[in-house]
C-alpha cells in the first residue's frame, strides 16, 4: 500500500471516530438541557389530555388539574433557571476542539512511534525468510563462539584419576571402540565438550557403516550442548544419518523440531513434536522436552492446541496397588524407584527424570540414596547448570546435607 493512500485511508477514519464523539457529546448536552422535574410535570400534562380523551376525567376536573400541574411547572422552572444557568455556546466548541486534538494527536503520536511504510508481511514471504534463515545460520564453531562458558563441574579425585587413566589408555589404542565411547561420554559429562566431540567423531571413523544410529545421535547431542541448545548444520548433518535409519527415533525427531523451530518453522517443529506426547513413554527425554516446548510453538504458528496432561497410571493400576498389602506395596514401590535410579545412574536423563528421583527416594527416607543419586546428577547434567540447580535443591530436600 503506498503511503500516502495508507494516510488517507486513516485520516478518514480519524475524521469519522471524531464526528461520532462530537455527535454523542451534543446529544448528551441536549439530553441534560431539560431538568428533571420539568419533564415529570409535563408528562403529567400529558396525561392530562389522554385522560380527557378517553372520558375518564370530568372536562372541569381536567381544567384544574391542567392549572395545578401548570402552576407547579412555572414554579419548578423558576427554580431551575434560579439554580442552573444554561451551558454557554462555547462548551460545545471546546469539546470539539478537544475530539479534534485527541485524534490528531494519535496520529501524530501514530507517525512518530509506528510504522506507518511497514509493508504485510504474507506467509509466502515468511516462508521465504524461514528459508534464508535455515540456509544462512551459523556454523558450529561460529555457534560455540558466541556461547557463555558454562560453570563446570568438580569431580572427586577418585574420577579424576580415573579419567587421567582413560585417556591415557585410548591415546594408546586409538582405534579401541568401547574406550572412544566411554571417553566421549564422560568427557561430555565433564563439559569438555570438544574432546568428547573429537572422541565421538573418531569412534564413528572407527565404526564406519556398523556405527549405530544412538552412537552418531550421541555426536550430534553433544554438539547441541555444546552449542547452548543450538542446532547447528554439522549436528543436522548427524541428525538426518539417523532418521534415515532409524526414522522413529524419539531424540533425533525432537533435535529436527527444535531446528525447525529455531529458523523461524514453527509448524514444522510442532508435526515432529506433536506425535512424539501420544508415542511415549511419557519419562523419556524427548517426550519430557517436547512438552515443555511444544505450546509455544503451537501459538506461535497460529495453531489451536492444548497440552494434554500427562498420563499417570491407569484405574486398574491404582486398584491392583490398593489390594496389596503394606509390605507389598512397600516393594512395589523399591522396584519402580530402583528401575529408575539404575537407568538414571547407568545412562542418565532428564532434569525431569531426576528431580522424580529425588523425590521418591526422600519419600522413602534414603538418604545416602539420595548422596548417590546427586553425584551421578552432577556429572549428567553438568550441561545444564539451570537443571543441575533445579536437582540439588530437590536433593536437599530429599534429606542431602547440603
């Protein structure tokens, strides 16, 4: 739209808001030249008349009442004008005068601080953008370069020399598969994340075709962290090998909605998300991530949704654990808590995950569980520090000594 027509276009609007206030302003000014009482007594004489009419009221009744009612509203109207004086002409010439300034002044204020030459912005053309956008970020060293250091965790001194030991054996046997593994995992854990990067690489050189799609998803995860949650070409590169072999791959398709998201493709991110609330299992990583983004790229692509709750156990669940007896739910519950902490202590997890297990084992009053639980945290999560903060609070209050 040109300017100008743009201009035109608001300042009949302008012209037409500021007539209706004046209109509403004299016809409130009319409305209020009429006192009250005046109006009672001539509706009285009104009725009067129709009375008259309709041979209810004598002819002589009427003349008095019509002398009575007109007495009384010669007296009112003395009062009133004893009282009130009339509103001058200029009232109304200075409520104009004020419509006019209002409006004016909000299209000056408009031209000031708007954007009045802002051309629409139609979704071939965001699309277009989204496009050069996803085409034109940054690499990964540009990404890292740009990221805050990160506090990173202190080991005991038992895994410290462990780790001198591991590395000292992988520089010995380059080519030994399990030891890259661990390497690039607790490197990782420990926030170096550009040796666990270097590790990851040389042991999908090592592998060649027989690397498996976690192991090449586990380099592009450590990219993404590295990164600061940014999902960069080369880690893209990874996250397509995967999906192309294993194409249900919950971590891989939450990495691909995230990128999605982050170039400016909302609905993109929210088609790979969306199925991965109904898949399952509601504790998985990718599952727990998603949910805690998935609403907000659905506003964002205009898309009505409402985050479903998250599933808790079923009613025969709840009945079956009901039937049981106190020592048997007792161990019903060790199991459950124990699968989880095993998992979580064996390859980790969530903040989600974690803080379930610190609440657990508070509940079950463990707390050297608990000491166990928050040391392996502190290597899990080092990434993380907001989700690390979130599982030692949990901890502490789960019975750790701070």
């Amino acid at each position: 739209m040109d300017l100008w027509l743009f201009w035109a276009i608001a300042a009949v609007l302008a012209g037409m808001v500021a007539v209706i206030l004046v209109q509403a302003l004299r016809q409130a000014n009319d409305a209020a030249e009429e006192h009250p009482d005046l109006k009672v007594y001539r509706d009285q004489l009104a009725e009067v008349d129709r009375d008259l009419d309709r041979g209810t009221l004598a002819p002589e009744e009427a003349q008095r009442l019509r002398v009575e009612v007109s007495r009384r509203l010669l007296d009112a109207d003395k009062v009133v004008q004893k009282d009130q004086r009339p509103a001058p002409r200029g009232s109304m010439i200075w409520a104009a005068g004020l419509v006019v300034a209002v409006v004016g002044g909000a299209l000056a204020l408009y031209d000031r601080i708007g954007a009045p030459g802002y051309t629409d912005l139609p979704i071939s053309a965001r699309l277009a953008m989204a496009e050069e956008s996803y085409k034109t970020r940054p690499s990964q060293e540009t990404a890292i370069a740009g990221v805050p250091a990160a506090p990173a965790p202190v080991p005991g001194p038992e895994f410290v020399a462990l780790m001198d030991k591991l590395r000292a054996a992988v520089a010995l046997r380059p080519d030994d598969a399990m030891g890259l593994e661990l390497l690039a995992r607790n490197e990782a854990a420990l926030g170096n994340f550009a040796a666990a990067i270097d590790a990851q690489a040389k042991l999908l050189a090592v592998l060649g075709a027989s690397a498996s799609p976690d192991q090449r998803l586990m380099l592009a995860e450590i990219m993404v962290a590295q990164a600061g949650g940014y999902v960069s070409p080369e880690a893209e590169a990874h996250l397509v090998a995967v999906l192309e072999r294993d194409p249900k791959n919950g971590m891989a398709r939450y990495l691909s909605g995230l990128l999605f998201a982050q170039v400016g493709r909302p609905d993109r991110a929210f088609q790979l998300w969306q199925p991965l609330l109904s898949e399952g299992p509601a504790d998985a990583p990718w599952v727990v991530a998603a949910r805690g983004d998935i609403q907000a790229v659905a506003d964002q692509a205009g898309i009505k949704f409402s985050l479903p709750d998250e599933k808790g156990p079923t009613a025969a669940d709840v009945q079956a654990a009901g039937d049981m007896s106190a020592t048997d739910r007792q161990a019903m519950i060790e199991g459950m808590v124990g699968q989880l902490e095993g998992r979580l202590m064996s390859e980790g997890g969530s903040v989600a995950e974690w803080l379930k297990l610190m609440n657990a084992l508070g509940i079950l009053n463990q707390p050297d569980r608990v000491k166990a639980a928050l040391a392996a945290a502190e290597l899990a999560l080092a990434a993380d520090p907001a989700g690390l903060e979130q599982v030692r609070a949990a901890a502490q209050a789960a019975g750790a000594a701070p």
